[in-house]
C-alpha cells in the first residue's frame, strides 16, 4: 500500500494528493467534528479506509515550548471514506520526536532542554502528519540568595542555625521559592523546602534549586556548635537517678562545651530536645522537668544540636501492691443501686492502709458503668449500660482492676435441669442459668444470680461457685436475680443427696430367656459405702445391647435368637448381667452321665442341647453347675476338679430344665504289694497272700479280699481270696489284679 506524508505548516494548506474541494470538505466537517467529539479519541472501525490525516490548529509554527515549564498537546484528525466527518485519531496514533530534549505522548508535548527544528511525527494507517516544533528557557538565570545577597557557592553553617535560601529569577528578580523544586543531596546532614533549610547534624550537602530548567547549588558545611553537652542535677549519681512514685520532679539544668574555643555554656535546658524511653515511668517535658508517674527504668535523653547525654532513672513504688475489697468480678443488674468500692495498699507484713479516697479512679467504658464519689463520700460502681468493662484504682504506681458486667433487665429464669442428685460429701459446680430479658433476647445469667439452699443441713452453697451436699436428703436450690430492689425472678432445682455407693449386684450373672417368653429384672442390690444394703430393683434403669433383647417397663423379652448384656444403671453405678436370647430345647445331653475323678484331677463336662427346630447346640459354657458339696470338687465353668474324698452330684438348671450329674472323688492307686510275694507248702497245706495298695495321698490299704486271681496251673495249687491251697506238687504263678494294678506270687508245692 502506498503511504502519503503530510506536512503542516501554520498559515498555509495543507498539501494533500486528491480532488480540489477536500480542503473545503475538510474544514466544514473539523468544525462539526470539534462541536461533537470534542477533543476525545473517534470511535473508529478497523475496516474503514483512511484518506488522509492533518493535525489541528496550532498557535505557531514551529511550535514554541519553555523548557520544563507546562506542555502543550496537538490533535491528529482521520478523515475516512465511510464518512463525511474527520475523527480524531490522537490517542490512536504513533508518535515520535527527533530530539531526546522533546518528547511527546499521544500529541502531548513537553521539554527538558533548549533546541530547535524538533520534528514531530505522527504516524496512523499508512498516513504521517509532521510538525516542527522549538524549545527555549523561560528565564536566563536562576539564583540562590540569602538575606538578599547571592549565596555563592558553599557557606559553613552550625547546627541550631535558621537557614532561609531564596531562589530569584534573574531576569526579573522574582521570588520563585515555593514554585521551585528543591533538593538536598544528603537529607542526613539537612533537608530543604521550599528554601527553608533544616540542619540536621554535622557534614556536607549540597542543596540545589531548579525551576523551569534553570537551577543553582550552594554546598553547605555543617558544624556542630558543641562537642559535648552534660545533664546537671543533685538527684544524679553515676548516671543514675532513683526515685519512688510520687516523689517531687526533678528539674534539670543542661551544660555544654563549645567546639570552637572549648568554652562552656550553661542553662541550655529549654534549647534541648528532651525524651523518655519509657513515659509509662517517667515523663520529661520540653524544659527538661522529670516527673517520675510509674514503677521501672526509663531512659531520659537530652539532644542538642547533635549532641546527646543521657540519665537512667530506677523508679520504685512507695508501696507493694494494691488490694479490692473484692477481687471477684462484679455482675450487676442494669437498675441496680450503686456498689460500694474499696481500695488499700500493702508494703510487706504492715497494715494495709486505706487509699480508697486518695487513689485514682477509672472506668474503661463509661457507657457500661461509672465511678467515683457520692455525697457521703463513698466510692461507688454504679451501672449504666448494658455490658462488660474494668474499674480500675491507681495509687503512686500500684493499680488493680475489677470487672464489671451489667445485665439487662431479666423478664424470666430458667435452671436446667430441674433435678439433681448427688452424694453425700459430693462438691458439685453450680449449673447454668439462662434467662429471658424484658427485650425478649436470651441471656446467660450464671454469673448474675444468686443462690440459696432451701436446707442447709442438706446442702450448702459457696462462694466459689460451688455447692456441697451433707447428708442424705432433699432440698431445694434457689437461683435469684435481682434486677432492682424489691423486684427478683427466681427458679429452682430439687436435690436429692444420697449416701455414697460402694456398689451394685445382681442375684445372677446369667439370664438365659426363650424366644417369644418374658422374665423378670433379676434383683439388684445397692451396697453403700458404710456397708448397708438395699434392694433397688424398681429403682434400676435397664438398657439391652441387642434390638433382639426387649426391655419393657417390668420385664425383659427376648424376640429372636441372640446374645446380649443387660445393663441396670442406678445413681451412675452399673450392673451387667449376661443375657442368652434362645430357642426352646427339646432335649439336653450330658456328657459324661457321672463323674469319677482323682485328687486333684479335672473332667471337662459337655452339654448339648437339641432345639425344637432340630439345631444342635453347644451349652456347656452357659451351664452354672451346683455341687452338692464345694468341700469334695472345685467347678470353674465346664471343669470339674477333684479336691477331697468322697461322693456327691451336681445340679444345674437352664430353660426350667433339671441337670444332675453324680460324682465320686478317690485317690489314685499308685503302688500294689504282696506279702509274701513266694510260697512253698506241701500238698493239702495251705498258705495266706496279704495284698496292700498304697494311693497318691499316702494311704495304704487292704486290699486282699477285693483282689482278683488268675492261676497259671490251677492242678498244683488254688486260691481263694488271700487263701493258697496246695494241691499237687509243682509250680505255679499267682498273678493278683486291683485298681489297674498287679502282683505276682510264685507258688512251689511239695509232695507231702
């Protein structure tokens, strides 16, 4: 595409390759174009097609600029084949200026140095407008003065000094201080503005004034007028001061020595700059006057002119602490009569000493409550709003803070729960308390009410929040709230106490209950902690842990087949009992029918039951076996154990069913003797054998008669009992058994 340049010049037109009447066109639609748009950007569409672009009217060409002294802006007009109307195109173009010392930001012109026959060029589309444009200084010369004579280049000047610098235009000796931009090349010797100087401490800087591209410096030189300054006063030893609150202040005086001639200068106080480090203990004022308000160390500092010396002040208080009447928190009712206040200071073991009159009084909301004096002299809280704040008593250094809530007016009280129960000697916190106010809001009054027992042989309340039972039996709480005098809300709570538990026990430990049948709460008895005991099984609470185990108001009922623990609560103590929920039994095998056990030996029993639904189910761990003498065997579970001699049966019962099972406990056989253990008789003689059994007890027995014989020639020799009859001569071996055990005796026979 072919680009077309435009050059502008003032007082002439402009030179534009097409037809004729486009100048006439032109000037016709800038005017309606400037009485619309006004100087604002066009709204242009990317399709249309530009012919040509011109800048506005300027005021001269070229175009004249004072150097950093304002701008001056040129507009760029479009004018585009799809209209009739030039559109303003300045913010949309691109410019450019030939010279660094002018620039140029979307047709906004400005200089920073003198020069002439600057282009500036804008560029839009394919088309570019040029404009020349020079810069000059507005004034020949700028010049710094002080009291009316040219500053020159440098000057000394000493800290303290008042230093006023006047920047004048030289060519018509104008004032231009306040319009001219000034600096000072190290604000940490002196700063400047507006030509006023402020020296800040010793060295050098230059401050510079520069006003529409003309400037002027003078270097100053700062020197210190002192080389060091002293803080002067009786109270100071080794640089410190000790004082009690409350003590006069201390006034002091501020001594210097010159840098020039090393004179000193003396009652410079009121020419310092005084500080504390800590006005929480000591404050100074401006003529170095101490006043010690506060407990610790504080740091005081005098600075003149650069100089600085320094005293630690160590404050202490006359006394050691401050004591309330009451350090509890203070709760009022919104219309409550005033509350006397106290205040008192103590100093180790000596007497507190009253300072209620004396100490400073404040509140921290005076919208929620006031104090101060009445009438008659006494310190007093009273409420004034809604809230919660802090009183606060100071007195030479030791302070105290109380706090205080003011409640609204309460429409109701409400206690929750209506009923305790507690223990003798049992100290339990006081409950909470909520409330209505007369605004219909709910209100938290545990800390606004009062309460009262309604037996204080049963139970007493303290001031701690806290309220103790005694012994056992029943009283009222009574919680009140006063809103004003005559007029109180009240509730109540009733309190049983009981005499402590020690614990609770069931008369079984095991329920066994057939499906679809109802059984009976076993009974519960309370043991208490004196030893007393009780039956409480109306008063116990039943929980099942099974849906399967229904618990009803006097009875329990087992619904489908399951285990569960029955759990009766009483006064927080807890008995569980284990509870079987099962099918009918048809029938119930026991094994073994009978039981023959050793010392010390044990037997394992099983039970098997057959339900009515044909299911086989093993029971011997749910069987509570009974024997009929706990001196003969021992049962834990399902094992039997031998303990002692003798014969007896177990008994137990489960679905209303019958068990029995006897039972003998013998000692075990251990060794079996004969006496003699040889025989040699003639035929037709006869001999005795004595058979001894000796048992793991140690107990020897005889056992002849209840020995059985076997005979390994029954021709040679008989026998009977313990009686050997000899027959025919020979041999013949005896062998005699009992318990398991066996013996032999060898008999020779001899013709007679």
């Amino acid at each position: 595409m072919k680009s077309t340049n435009v050059t502008l010049q003032t007082g002439t037109k402009p030179s534009v390759t097409r037809r004729s009447s486009f100048l006439t066109r032109f000037l016709a639609s800038f005017l309606v174009a400037v009485l619309i748009g006004g100087s604002g950007a066009a709204y242009v569409s990317a399709e249309d097609t530009v012919e040509s672009i011109a800048f506005g009217a300027v005021s001269s060409n070229p175009v004249q600029l004072s150097v950093e002294d304002g701008t001056k802006s040129l507009t760029l007009w479009a004018n585009f084949k799809e209209t009739s109307t030039p559109q303003n195109v300045t913010s949309l173009a691109t410019w450019a200026s030939s010279s660094s010392l002018v620039k140029v930001d979307k047709g906004v012109l400005s200089a920073t140095g003198a020069v002439s026959g600057v282009s500036i060029t804008a560029k839009y589309k394919t088309f570019s407008a040029s404009i020349i444009v020079d810069a000059s200084y507005s004034l020949s010369e700028l010049q710094l003065e002080v009291d009316g004579a040219n500053a020159g280049v440098g000057r000394t000047v000493w800290l303290g000094d008042e230093l006023t610098l006047t920047a004048v235009n030289a060519d018509t000796s104008e004032d231009v201080s306040e319009d001219a931009v000034w600096t000072s090349s190290s604000a940490s010797v002196a700063t400047v503005e507006n030509g006023e100087v402020t020296l800040v401490a010793a060295g050098t800087t230059k401050i510079t004034a520069k006003y529409k591209g003309r400037s002027d410096s003078v270097t100053l030189t700062v020197k210190a007028p002192y080389s060091e300054i002293s803080i002067v006063s009786p109270k100071i030893e080794s640089g410190i001061v000790d004082l009690n609150v409350g003590d006069d202040p201390v006034q002091f005086s501020l001594s210097a020595v010159r840098t020039d001639d090393d004179s000193t200068e003396s009652d410079l106080e009121t020419k310092a700059a005084w500080t504390s480090s800590n006005s929480a203990v000591v404050k100074v004022d401006k003529n170095g006057l101490a006043t010690a308000v506060g407990s610790g160390t504080a740091t005081v500092t005098a600075t003149l002119n650069g100089v600085k010396d320094a005293v630690t002040f160590y404050v202490l208080t006359p006394y050691e602490a401050m004591k309330l009447a009451s350090e509890k928190p203070l709760n009022l009712s919104f219309n409550a009569e005033p509350v006397k206040v106290t205040a008192s200071v103590v100093k180790g073991s000596a007497q507190a000493e009253d300072k209620t009159a004396q100490a400073e009084w404040k509140s921290g909301n005076l919208l929620v409550a006031s104090v101060g004096t009445d009438a008659a002299g006494v310190v007093t809280v009273k409420p004034r709003g809604v809230g919660t704040t802090q009183i606060t008593a100071s007195y030479l250094g030791v302070s105290k803070s109380l706090t205080v809530t003011v409640f609204p007016t309460i429409e109701s009280v409400d206690v929750v729960p209506d009923k305790l129960d507690a223990f003798e000697g049992d100290t339990v916190e006081l409950p909470q308390v909520n409330g209505v106010a007369v605004s219909g809001d709910p209100v938290d009054l545990t800390k606004l009410v009062q309460w009262k027992s309604g037996s204080e042989t049963v139970l007493t309340v303290d001031e701690t929040g806290k309220w103790k039972a005694l012994k056992a039996g029943t009283a009222t709480l009574l919680a009140l709230v006063e809103n004003e005098e005559g007029q109180v809300k009240t509730d109540q709570i009733e309190v049983t106490v009981h005499k402590k538990i020690h614990s609770l026990y069931a008369d079984t430990t095991n329920i066994s209950i057939v499906t679809g049948t109802e059984a009976a709460f076993p009974a519960v008895t309370v043991i208490y902690a004196d030893g007393e005991e009780k039956v409480i099984t109306s008063e116990v609470t039943w929980k099942s842990s099974s849906t399967n185990l229904l618990v009803k108001a006097t009875k329990i009922k087992g619904l489908q087949p399951a285990t569960a623990t029955l759990t009766g609560t009483y006064l927080g103590k807890t008995v569980s009992i284990k509870t079987v929920v099962e099918e009918k039994f048809q029938t119930i095998k026991v094994e073994p029918s009978s039981l023959a056990l050793g010392l010390k030996a044990s037997q394992t029993i099983k039970v098997t039951a057959t339900t009515v639904s044909g299911k086989k189910v093993s029971i011997g761990s749910r069987i509570t076996w009974i024997p009929s003498s706990e001196e003969l065997i021992s049962i834990k579970g399902a094992s039997v154990k031998g303990l002692a001699e003798g014969s007896g049966k177990l008994t137990a019962t489960i679905q209303g069913k019958a068990l029995e099972i006897p039972f003998t406990v013998a000692a075990k056989l251990t060794k079996l003797t004969a006496s003699p253990t040889s025989l040699k008789l003639t035929s037709g003689a006869s001999g005795t054998v004595k058979v001894t059994a000796t048992y793991e007890n140690g107990k020897t027995v005889d056992v002849t008669s209840a020995v059985s014989w076997s005979n390994s020639n029954g021709n040679v020799a008989k026998v009977t009992g313990g009686t050997v009859l000899a027959i025919a001569k020979g041999s013949a071996t005896l062998k005699g058994s009992f318990g398991g055990k066996n013996v032999t005796v060898r008999v020779t026979v001899k013709k007679g």
